[in-house]
C-alpha cells in the first residue's frame, strides 16, 4: 500500500476489474457509491448529512477539474 488512498482504491478497482472481465464500469462505481456510504456511516449520525453533502460537493468538483470544465484549486492540488 502506497501513501495515497486515493492511489490505492483506484488500483485496487483496475486489477478487480482485470480479473473479473464480467465486472462493468457502472457495477464497480455502485460498488465504490456504497462502500463510501458505509465510510460516512462510521461517523456519528448528527455528521451523516453533512459528510454526505461534502462528498457529493467534491465529487462534483473534482470531476469538473479532472475533465477540463473548470481549472484546477491550486489550493487542493490533487493528482
């Protein structure tokens, strides 16, 4: 495991993905949508809408970042 996270996960769904030739793209986003439900659910329940509304706001950023619709926050460099 690397120090990245981010790295980690990506990698660890490329070789699942490798192996189980079956397995789609959309199957294995639902399945990366409900391990981080279960992620924001290890939080109290008063944080749950909060945590949850974060996540979708920067997933909506970081997508618009990543496909060149908006430029990048130099301020949250990510790669």
């Amino acid at each position: 495991m690397s120090e990245c996270l981010h790295c980690d996960i990506v990698d660890l769904v490329r070789e699942r993905m490798e192996r189980d030739t079956e397995l789609t793209i959309a199957e294995a986003a639902a399945k990366i949508a409900e391990s981080l439900v279960d992620v924001i659910l290890l939080a109290s329940e008063d944080e749950h809408a909060k945590l949850m509304a974060d996540a979708l706001g920067f997933f909506g950023q970081v997508f618009l970042e990543k496909t060149g619709a908006v430029a990048p926050d130099p301020s949250t460099a990510r790669h």
